[in-house]
C-alpha cells in the first residue's frame, strides 16, 4: 500500500487541500478524503515534539474556549476556507451558515481594541479517535482484503493571527498591534494596517483612520453651526478621548510630522519616515533623538544645564529628567538681600522671587507731634521734620521738656493739627501735618478776607464799617448764593456764612425702567429711581425664559434690539442674561445639561462608559470606554429566547428585551373570553378571542339580561352601576296602558306610573280617513286620557263618502279603480319612449336616491340628450339639478330641496301607457301620439315559442334550472321538430324565459317533423305539463306559462291566457268603471270566449254590440288566402253595420261608440299592447250628467 508523506508544517492545512484539489479533479467531483488536510497537534512546553494523534474526521478546527478565541477561531476559518466555487465546506471542513456556534462571541472593540490572543495550540483537538476517510488510504479492489490503516501524524494548522502587543510603554505596543493586525479604529471599528492613512490625537495618542476622523470632524462641525450656542466650547472633540482639538486634521504625515505621505518601508514601523523625530519636549531644552514613533516621547535621559539658585550663593548640574526648568532650586540659606526699606536686609531661607516689604518695628512719632507708636518699616510715610511747639509729650519721665525744638515725623494721625493762629484767637482745623517754628496767619484776618461770604462783593464796595480785626464778623450782601450744590442745584439762600443748607427743590425722577415719571423733592445727588409695577417680558438670551422682572432697567435696550431685530446674542442687556442652569435632560437619558440656560440642543453628554456593553443575547460587546449614551451594539446573529407557548421561534435576529419577539404565526384553538364557544384557528399570540354572541347572563336585577358581546367575566353591562339595578330600560308592561314602562331598570321596586306615558298613538276621525299621532299620557290614576278625544271629519272625508257612494252605484272597485293622472311632463315620456331600457334603470337610480337620506346625487359624464331627460325627471320628481364640468367630464347632480316631498306613486312605463290611450282615444291633454301601425304581418295570431316560469326561487342560477329541465326538454326532441332551448332571467318582472328555437342543420330536419312555427307551439304545449311539474316537485318556480318572444327586440308579445279584444274590451269597462285590456290577437279561442261569463251591460249600445261580437266568435274561422283582400272587406262591412246603427244611438252614446270603434281599430291595426290596469275612461265622458268629487 502506498503512503503518502505528510505535508510540512508551513504548508500544511488548507493550502495543502487546496493543492490536492487541483491535482485529483475528475468530471466535476472530488475524492473521497480531500476536505480535510492533515494537521499537526504540538502540546505547549514540549518544544517541537509533535503528538501521536488518531485520524479523526472534524479534527481540523481548533475550538474556542472563550469569547476571544472564538473570535480568533472565527478569523481562521475565514483564512482558511476554501477559494473557487464557493468554497462550501471543501476545504478545512468549514461551510458557510448565516449563523454561529453556540460558543462563537462577536466583540466589537471601540478603544485602541482587537481580538484576543490566539487560541491555544492543541485545543481543538478532539480527545478520541473515529476511523473515518483517509487521504492515506488505498485503492479498493473488489475481491482483496482490505488492508488495516496506519494512523499518520497530522501537522497543526499554522495560526496566522498573532497576540496584541503586551510591551511596556505605549509606542511599542501601537507599532506592534499595527503589524499584527490588531488595532482597531475607534470611529469605524476596522483594523488600522500598514498601508492605511492614519491620524494620532496629540493627547490622548489615539490611532484612526484619516478618512475617518475628517468625517468625524465635518459632522462635528456641521452639528455646531445648525447648534450655535454662546456656552459651546471652540473646536472639536476627539474621538478617542473627548478632548477638545482646535487644529483640523491635515493631510497625512508620518509619526513626527516631517513627511507628508509617507510610503511603507520594510523592517521600520508602520507609518514612520526613518528620521529622528526631534519633536520639542515641552519642559526639555533637548528634542527627542529616538527614530520618528507613535505615542509620545519617551522622557530625556541627558545631563542639563547648570543652575543657580535662588539666592545665587550656589550652583548644582542634574540630568535632564531631574532638573527643575520652572521652579527652580533652593540652597536653604538666609537670603540675606537689602529689602526695599533699604536699611534691612532679608532673613528668610533661600527663596524665588522678591523678598517682600520690610516687616521690622519701629518707633515713630506723627507730623503734629501728639501720638508716638510702633509701626511696621514698610508702612511710614517718608520722614518729614516738624516743629515741637510744646504738643510733644517727652519720650521719658527724666527728659526736659522743651529740650528738643525739632523731631521726625513719619506718619499722620486722626487727630486735627490745633495749633493757634498768629492771632492768638482762632486755631488750625487742618489734619495732622509738619509744623513749622512761626505760627500760621489766621485766615480771618482783614487783609486776607477781601469779599463777602458768597464772594460776589467786595467788601470795600459795600456801605459798611470796615473791618479792623479777625473776629469782627465779614458783613453779608443781599445777593443769593448760588453756591453748586451736591445735587447740582444752586443754592437759593442769600450770602451767609458757613455751609449751604440741603436741597429743598422739586425734580423730576424717572422709574428704573424710565416708563414712568414723579416728583420728588431733591435726592441731594444721590438719586434712587423708584421701581413701577411694570412687568418686563423680554425674552433673555437662552430664548426659553423671560425677564419676569418689575420695572426693569434693560426693557428699553431690548425693545430696540428687537426693533433693530438683532439676534438675542448680538449685544444683549446685561440684565437679560440667563444665569440659570440648563437642566435639560441629555441624549444619554441619565445626566443633564450643568450648562448655563442657552439656545438649541445640548451638547453631548461629556461623561463615559468604562464597562463593556452588549447585546441582549451577550454575543456581540462594544470594549470601554464609550461615550454616555450608547445604545447596545446591533447584533446580526440569531435570537435565542425561547417562546413560552413552546412552539418554534420564527427566525429573527437578536434585539434588546424592551423589543419582543415576532408574534407566534401558528394558528390553533382556543376558547372565548366568554367561554361559551372554542374558536378554531386562532393566532397562538391572540390572548382574547371573541366569538361575537351576546352574553346573556342575568342582570344583578334578575330582569334583564346582558347584551354585550362576548366578554370577560365580571364585566357585564352593570359592573359600575350600584345598587340592584342595571342600565336598560324597564321593559314591563304598565298597568295604565299597553305600552311598556321606558324608565331605567328600577328593580326590584314595581314601576310607578305616576309619570304619563309617552309612547305614541293614533286618534282617527269617525270615517276613519284622518288620524293623529298624540302620545298616550295614560297614568295609574288615569288609565284612559285620550279616550274621548277624536278628530272630526272635514271637507276630504265627506268627498270621500260622497265617492264611495257613486263607486257603489256605478258597480266600480274602489281597490281596483285608478286614475289617469300622469305626473311627469310629456318632454320626460317622450324621451323616455326613445330609450325605454336605459331611462327605467335611471328611473331606478332617482327612486333610491328619494328614499335614502343623503341629499346629492352625483351621475357619471354622459351625452347632451340624456343629460336633458334627467334634468326633466328631477323637475317631476321636485328635485334640483345642475350641470357640472366641461365637456368629456360633464355630467349631472341632483339635490333635495325643501320643495321635494316624495318620488311619484307611478312608474314613466306605467304613465307612458296611460298617455298612450288617452292620445288613442282622444279624451287627454298629452301630445303624446300613438306609434305608427306595425306591419300587417302581426295581425295574425302569433304561436307560441316559449316558456315562462314565474316567481323563480331565491338564488335560482341557470346552470340549476338547466340540469333540472334537461331530461323533460330532452324527450321533445325525440318526437318533435329539432329543438334547442336558451334560458335567460327577466330581473325587472321577476320571471324566467326558457326559449325554443328550431335547429336548421340537415341532420336535424332529416331526422325530425317539419319545422314549422305551429310544430313548435305543439311541441311546447305537450312539454308544458312535464315541465310544471318537475318545476313544483323540486320548488324551482311557481306557475308556468306559455308565450311568443320577439326574435329581435328579445320581448314578451304574447302571454297564454290574454283574451281578444273582443271578448274583453268594449262598453263593460266603462259600465263598471274597471280597467279594460286591450290584445294583439284580432280573434281568440272559441273554447276561450266560450268559457267566460260576462255580465250584460245596463246600456242598449253595449249589448247590441256583445252581441254581434258573440255571433262572430261562435262562428267557425275561416282562413283567407289573400289576408289583405280579406281585412279591406271586413273593414267595408263594419262601416256598413255603424251606420245602420248610427241613428238609434244618443249623442252622449256615439261618442263613446266612436271610442270604442277607434279601439277596435287600432287592434286590428297591431297597435302595441295597453294593459288592462293601466287604460281607463274618464266617468266624466261617460256620464255627464252625473257630478263626482274628483
């Protein structure tokens, strides 16, 4: 057997498979054993001494012990999967899933993160061994022993992912993770590489991508534009930090910013120039002499300068590092300089800076000699001499006094100087000064005081003694002073000596606001403006509060900033300024803004998250720190929780615990609320299905029962309402009446009928035409109220009788008897006669819209003609009409108005009839004109060819009435003309028409009877009774009839039991005031005339005529070859028999008869059919003499 020798360990895995695949491809398939590549098991801490292990199949993937090597793992397979077609699963054992192992644990790191350290060789490993495929194994050969396996060692899988740098200081550990993959952008959470633009925060030494950051800072500033607020800090924050950075970021540049676009250099750190950096240290003389690096420099390790100290007695040389640049060094010796006094010197150790003033006592005597104390060197004024004219107190009780005349003076005291005047009488009101040997001049002196006390006058022009010594007193003018005063005012007292008096005038103050103004004596220059009741309302600066204040000083500074409409922070009042604190609550949802009131939204919240955040199910973590605020990161894999109905989740990704799961699809059953019925498929999530009946319990008042629909128990109809009672109206029958009692549930008290009952009855005339709605009023104390009350007959009620009288004279059927009146105009009927089908469906429309309660009735665009029909048929129906929009879209609406009462009792077919007879008989107003004659071809009876059955079942369709009708309709073929029958519905008339219609194929007439209209109606007639009663045995219809069916209008002509005009016609309908029919048919059926009984008419004319009409139908048919010669000599002998009558007839008689004549005529002539209800005589016509109340 063959051996293949292991692969090396740099080559082994998936690039070994990958190599085996391309060598033993054959027709699209792949070997058995060629997924999984041999794999060699190191144990830690043995060196290079590789582990017998077993062949195993799944052996290949370490597993991950903890959430950073299930990270690390997660890459691997992704580095090691394979390439080509997909590579599913055919390489490493590895296939694509949308999900993760149960173990597997995204972390998404935010702060300089990565993944964890790679996995621990060896671990994935699995304990026992399981004979599988072998890519050693040999040849099968049908028949040969298969020979036993010899396990080969399989080399470990290389890891290509490397630890995160664990070295000391920070540049180190940046330009390691760089190479190793392992730092990550905190912006976009991808790996920072070598070749990738970078930035570095100059604080906090963050690494991110150039793209990154500028986007980062070009939203930062677009938020502080649409944002601006006086309190938001210049600049932008880091993204790394939060720190706020005033330069943009630049193009890129290497570490120490020498060179723009660095290229990678191989063996140098990743984005590095190879130069020395020589940044400046900010507290170091010397630069940095290391190669240019990330972070920041590391602290100088030269000797620096030689320092002095404080005092510069000494000098000392430190390194670098330990020397001192800004404070300095003491040699903590006395100081010993000359201090400011310049007469002592400093006894203070060592120290930087000045010495400071001179501390040391000393005695001291003031200018004037009347104090001696001790003061500080530093607080005498400068040493003045001064004369001692006595006021020196001697030092020492030995000491002579007088025995020194001069002495220095250093400070002044709070004493006045009191030295007397060359005069002897007045003394010195001056403060404490040097002295001097001669005593000063007394300012009272003649030759010193010149003029008067206001100094307006002199005193030589003024007619007084002149003054000879200081104490004669200084004579007054008679001018006022005019002295300024500390208010301003002048002084309005006359001269006089001494200080003016306070101000006593009137001036006007304005408030604070300076809206209102007082008078007020003066404030002797110190003004208080007054405060007014006058409310500020300026808006401050944050735009959210206002002023609030009373006579405000800024109202009228901001009443022109608004007039200028300036914005609120373009020189706004001090006093509008907002001093409280913002106290909005931030994005975060946990900290507010500490900021001062301002305008737009807050900044974001400054604080950070130090703990890991992550998602619900735990798998997906964003590293610390994060800003406050940040949601827990999107997770993509699959949701875990667990439904409690148990049944399978639906597939969803995972989502925080404040979103629930999708609702549970299954559908299953479950009872109602009520619990009456079990509700089959119902949603699992559905908690209250409902089954829609009412619930019907009893009330707590044992009478009613609850209506609602299914619901919870405990919330019937009553649950809020106390007592015993419930909300329905009482029900019961009241004693008083027969109508039920209408007050609320009063149970369980019996009703109280002391109210008058309020239902509605009817009170009538005695002739029972008029009634009245009146309410009963019926109480217990008074059962019958309305007893006595009736209506009296009025004018209409004896018209009424008086008609019913003649109706029973006359023999007329009040239930049958109608009038001609014709309610529409005869524009309406004859453009109703002109498209009969659609007017009635439009007919229908205005008959619904008159009972229904809306108020327009809107019609789609139609023609000019049919436009003008409906605006006729609304002016007879009492309604308005109105034409709207142009042309193609013009079209008509009907209103209500007040004048419409109801739709009319007659149809337009119905009055169309009426119209037609009248113009017939000449006895109406209408210009309605009967229809021309049809042809001479109808006048001859017309055979059936149809059957029709009347009040079809509800819901009857035509495939159900053919399947019932199709074995009777079929044997009439076998013994009668080739037949096929097409059954239509007659909506409007509520019938259904099944018409035969003969089959003209060879076969048909070679194999049937003649195919002759008469073989038909024979056909049909012995088909009539089969038909009926199959029709009544299955319920299909009611009666069933014969008739003749038009073949190109697709209308009744002909029904079975219409009678001749004859027979049923003439003077009998205008005897006994009844509706006359008239036919098509000029002769019926003898069996037909002979079977009906008429009465014999009261009038000579009429029974003259029934009896030659009765001759004429008892004589035998005789058919007439030429039909046209025989209707001209049945025409000839007709005139001839009216005028041998004509002179035994009345005037009022041959009027009647020449109606009558005219009728007869026009049925001879094929007139269209008038129905029998439809066509009356006037009475009026008939009987003139006779007077009816119309």
């Amino acid at each position: 057997m063959a051996e293949t020798p292991a692969a090396a360990p740099s080559q082994g895995g998936s690039h070994q498979g990958r190599g085996g695949r391309r060598g033993h491809f054959r027709g699209g398939r792949f070997r058995a054993g060629r997924r999984h590549g041999p794999q060699r098991s190191e144990t830690p801490g043995e060196g290079s001494a590789t582990a017998h292990t077993e062949p195993a199949t799944n052996a290949s993937e370490p597993v991950a012990t903890n959430r950073d090597e299930a990270a690390d793992v997660t890459s691997q397979r992704s580095n090691h999967s394979g390439r080509g077609r997909g590579g599913r699963g055919r390489e490493g054992g590895v296939r694509r899933s949308r999900g993760t192992t149960a173990g597997q644990r995204s972390i998404v790191v935010s702060h300089r993160g990565g993944r964890g350290p790679p996995p621990v060789p060896g671990a994935g490993a699995g304990g026992g061994s399981t004979p599988g495929l072998n890519v050693t194994a040999a040849e099968f050969v049908p028949g040969q022993p298969v020979p036993s396996l010899i396990p080969q060692p399989k080399p470990q899988l290389s890891s290509t992912i490397m630890a995160k740098s664990t070295a000391a200081d920070l540049p180190t550990r940046i330009h390691e993770d760089i190479d190793r993959r392992q730092y990550e952008c905190v912006i976009c959470t991808n790996d920072v590489l070598r070749n990738s633009k970078v930035w570095s925060c100059s604080i906090c030494w963050t690494v991110t991508h150039l793209h990154c950051v500028k986007k980062w800072y070009t939203n930062q500033m677009k938020e502080r534009e649409e944002h601006q607020g006086p309190d938001r800090p210049e600049g932008w924050r880091c993204p790394g930090c939060n720190s706020t950075l005033i330069e943009q970021p630049g193009p890129y540049r290497c570490w120490c910013g020498k060179d723009v676009d660095p290229k990678p250099i191989a063996g140098l750190p990743p984005h590095t120039c190879g130069q020395t950096c020589s940044k400046p240290r900010p507290t170091c003389p010397h630069q940095c002499p290391l190669m240019c690096h990330a972070g920041p420099c590391p602290p100088c390790t030269l000797m620096g300068p030689t320092q002095s100290c404080f005092c510069g007695k000494h000098t000392s040389t430190k390194r670098c590092s330990e020397t001192d640049y800004g404070k300095g060094w003491s040699c903590q010796e006395p100081c010993g300089d000359l201090l400011p006094c310049g007469e002592h010197h400093c006894t203070q150790t060592c120290h930087s800076g000045l010495c400071g003033s001179c501390e040391v006592l000393m005695p001291s005597t003031c200018y004037c000699g009347k104090e001696r104390r001790e003061i500080p060197c530093s607080q005498r004024d400068g040493v003045m001499e001064s004369f001692n004219h006595g006021q020196l107190k001697p030092a020492s009780d030995s000491a002579e006094p007088g025995s020194s005349q001069w002495f220095d003076g250093s400070f002044r005291c709070s004493n006045i100087c009191g030295r007397a005047f060359d005069c002897g009488h007045h003394i010195c009101q001056k403060p404490c000064h040097p002295q001097d040997e001669p005593a000063a001049h007394c300012p009272l002196s003649p030759d010193v005081v010149t003029h008067c006390p206001c100094g307006k006058t002199r005193l030589d022009s003024m007619p007084v003694e002149p003054r000879r010594a200081c104490q004669d007193p200084v004579p007054h003018c008679d001018k006022a002073c005019n002295k300024m005063l500390a208010c301003g005012h002048l002084c309005p007292d006359k001269c006089h000596t001494g200080s003016c008096a306070p101000c006593t005038q009137y001036a006007d103050i304005t408030c604070r606001c300076g809206r209102t103004t007082a008078k007020s004596v003066c404030h002797q220059g110190n003004v208080e403006h007054p405060h007014c009741f006058r409310v500020c309302r300026a808006q401050l600066n944050c735009g959210r509060h206002e002023c609030g204040d009373r006579c405000c000083s800024g109202e009228k500074k901001a009443a022109e900033r608004r007039k200028q409409k300036r914005s609120a922070n373009d020189n706004i009042e001090p006093e509008h300024i907002c001093l409280q604190v913002c106290g909005r609550q931030l994005k975060c949802g946990k900290h507010t803004c500490q900021q001062l009131c301002h305008k737009g939204p807050c900044m974001s919240c400054p604080e950070a998250i130090f703990d890991e955040i992550s998602c619900a199910c735990g798998r997906t973590v964003l590293q610390p720190p994060q800003p406050c605020g940040t949601r827990q990161p999107e997770c993509r894999l699959r949701c875990t929780r667990a439904r409690p109905c148990g049944h399978p989740s639906v597939e969803h990704q995972c989502h925080p615990n404040e979103t629930p799961c999708p609702k549970c699809p299954f559908l299953v059953e479950k009872p109602c609320v009520c619990g009456k019925k079990s509700l089959k498929n119902q949603p699992c999530w559905f908690e209250e299905g409902r089954c829609g009946l009412p619930c019907g319990k009893k009330l707590k008042c044992g009478a009613h029962e609850c209506r609602k629909t299914c619901h919870k128990d405990g919330e019937c109809e009553d649950v809020d309402i106390s007592g015993s009672h419930c909300s329905q109206p009482c029900g019961k029958v009241r004693k008083s009446c027969e109508h039920t009692c209408a007050d609320q549930c009063h149970a369980p008290y019996a009703c109280k009928e002391d109210k008058p009952c309020q239902s509605k009855t009817f009170i009538t005339c005695p002739c029972q035409h008029r009634k009245q709605e009146v309410r009963c009023q019926a109480t217990k104390l008074n059962p019958s109220p309305n007893a006595e009350s009736f209506l009296k007959c009025d004018d209409e009620c004896l018209r009424l009788q008086r008609n019913q009288k003649l109706a029973e004279a006359l023999n007329i059927d009040p239930n049958t008897h109608a009038d001609d009146h014709v309610p529409y105009s005869d524009l309406t009927l004859k453009r109703f006669r002109e498209n009969i089908k659609w007017a009635q469906e439009q007919e229908r429309e205005f008959r619904v819209f008159a009972s229904a309660p809306e108020k327009r009735l809107r019609f789609k665009p139609m023609q000019a003609h049919q436009r003008a029909f409906l605006h006729a048929l609304a002016e007879d129906f009492g309604l308005d009409s109105e034409s709207q929009d142009p042309e193609p879209h013009r079209h008509v609406c009907v209103f209500k108005t007040p004048r419409f009462v109801s739709a009319p009792q007659k149809t337009l077919a119905q009055c169309l009839r009426i119209a037609q007879a009248a113009a017939s008989l000449g006895t109406g107003t209408s210009s309605i004109k009967p229809r021309a004659a049809a042809p001479t071809q109808q006048l001859q009876q017309q055979p059936f060819n149809a059957l029709l059955l009347k009040d079809p079942r509800f819901g009857l369709t035509i495939d159900e009435l053919d399947a019932a009708l199709a074995p009777d309709l079929a044997t009439v073929s076998r013994s009668s003309p080739a037949l096929t029958f097409a059954t239509s519905f007659f909506p409007s008339s509520d019938e259904v028409l099944i018409k035969a219609t003969l089959s003209l194929t060879a076969a048909a007439i070679a194999t049937s009877l003649a195919p002759t209209p008469q073989a038909v109606e024979s056909a049909l007639l012995s088909l009539k009774a089969t038909v009926a009663r199959t029709v009544s045995r299955l319920g299909l219809a009611g009666a069933v009839s014969l008739c003749h069916v038009d073949a190109s209008s697709q209308a009744i002509t002909r029904r079975e039991g219409d009678a001749t005009a004859g027979s049923n016609g003439g003077w009998s309908a205008v005897a006994s005031r009844g509706p006359w029919r008239r036919t098509v048919n000029n002769k019926a059926p003898v069996a037909a005339a002979a079977s009906e009984q008429r009465v014999p008419s009261a009038f000579v004319a009429l029974r003259r005529l029934e009896a030659k009409k009765k001759r004429a139908a008892e004589e035998e048919e005789q058919v007439e070859e030429d039909w046209l010669a025989a209707v001209e000599k049945e025409e000839r002998e007709r005139s001839g028999s009216e005028e041998g009558e004509g002179g035994s007839r009345s005037g009022s008689e041959e009027g009647v008869a020449q109606g009558v004549e005219g009728i007869v005529r026009e049925k001879r002539d094929g007139s269209p059919e008038v129905k029998q209800e439809d066509m009356q005589v006037d009475t009026v016509s008939v009987a003139p003499e006779v007077a009816v109340d119309v």
